[in-house]
C-alpha cells in the first residue's frame, strides 16, 4: 500500500533529483524521516530530523551533523567532531546520490 506523508518544505529548495542522481539538498528524505545518524541525535524513528539545517545562501538543506557536529552532539570533544563528521558522512553515504526512492506531489495551487 502507498503510503502518503505531507512535509513542508522551503518555497526556495531544489526539486528531488532522479533517483542516483546527486544529491542537490532538496532535504526531502531528512524532512520526511531521520536517517541512522539522524534517529540518534533525533531520539526518533520518523518525523523532520533535528540534524537537518536550512541554507538561505546556497538555496538548499544541509546535513547539521557533516557541517556542525558540535550543534547535535555538544558533549563531544572538539578533537573528536572530525572523526564525527567522517562517522556520519559515512553512514549517510554522503557523496552516493540520491537514494530516497519517493514520489513527490506538490500541493495544489491555491486559489487568489
Ligand atoms: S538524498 Fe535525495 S531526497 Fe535526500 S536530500 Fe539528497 S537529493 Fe534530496
Ligand atoms: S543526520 Fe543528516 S542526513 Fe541524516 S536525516 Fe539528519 S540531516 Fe538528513
């Protein structure tokens, strides 16, 4: 059965990308659930991961946890935050491309 979410999302994001295409920051995977990484600093399995942060320079959704580890996790050791960033870049296969195999419907337009 189709399951279907609504998210909000910034009016000024990236479409999704094709599957396996790179990933542009669109955000709508972290929005929709945290991945591994982000369920732990997130203390849940589904809703807008906490990790996920908004750019208004770049126009896009980046991963908190690659960009400032130190926001998620405070206790770390500022030696330990590079070994973080290669944790978490790692386990959200950073730099693969898009793997989030979802279809997206944009909300109708609203009538003015
Ligand atoms: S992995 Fe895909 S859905 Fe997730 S932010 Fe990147 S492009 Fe968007
Ligand atoms: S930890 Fe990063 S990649 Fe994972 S869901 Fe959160 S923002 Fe997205």
């Amino acid at each position: 059965m189709v399951e279907h979410r609504i998210i909000h999302i910034q009016a000024e994001a990236p479409a999704k990308p094709e599957l396996g295409a790179p990933c542009n920051g669109c955000g709508v995977c972290c929005l929709l659930e945290p991945c591994p990484v982000g369920m732990l600093v997130s203390r849940r399995r589904r809703g807008t991961c906490r990790a996920l942060l908004w750019s208004d320079e770049q126009a896009r959704y980046l991963c908190g946890m690659v960009i400032a580890p130190q926001q998620f996790l405070p206790w770390l050791a500022p030696l330990l935050q590079p070994l973080a960033v290669r944790w978490a870049r790692r386990l959200i296969s950073a730099g693969k491309g898009c793997d989030a195999e979802l279809q997206i419907q944009q909300p109708p337009a609203s009538a003015d």
